[in-house]
C-alpha cells in the first residue's frame, strides 16, 4: 500500500502545477488501493485495514472524502 500513498501524496503535490498528471496519480492510487484490497479478499474499511494501510487509507480519505477508506 505504501505505493498507494506514494500516489495519492504525489497527487497533492502536483494539484494546480500538473493537473493531468495529479489526476493519474490519483487515480492510480485508488486503483492499487483497490486491488490490494481485492488480492488480499479484504473489504475497505477502518475494522478490515493493517498498520500498512494506514497511510494511504488517511492521504485517500483527506483527498477524495470518500468513507470507504
């Protein structure tokens, strides 16, 4: 997952100087998040995540507001 915030942190970063390339890495990141989750047969959600998730369950959350993570 750490790849995942790794995404979603460069998102932050390149919002209003790169937005075509803050946009991939946003989506990008959900899309890892997604299919972590899906390898591992995890659901999202704060009773199913590990200490490694964290971290980009929190740069997700802040980012896109969605409550999934």
């Amino acid at each position: 997952m750490k790849v995942a915030e790794t995404f979603a942190l460069s998102y932050e970063a390149l919002k209003g100087y790169d937005d075509e390339t803050a946009a991939r890495c946003l989506k990008d990141a959900e899309a890892i998040w997604n299919e972590q989750l899906a390898k591992d047969n995890r659901k999202a959600g704060p009773f199913n995540s590990l200490p490694s998730d964290w971290g980009a369950a929190v740069a997700l959350l802040k980012i896109t507001g969605k409550d999934e993570y």
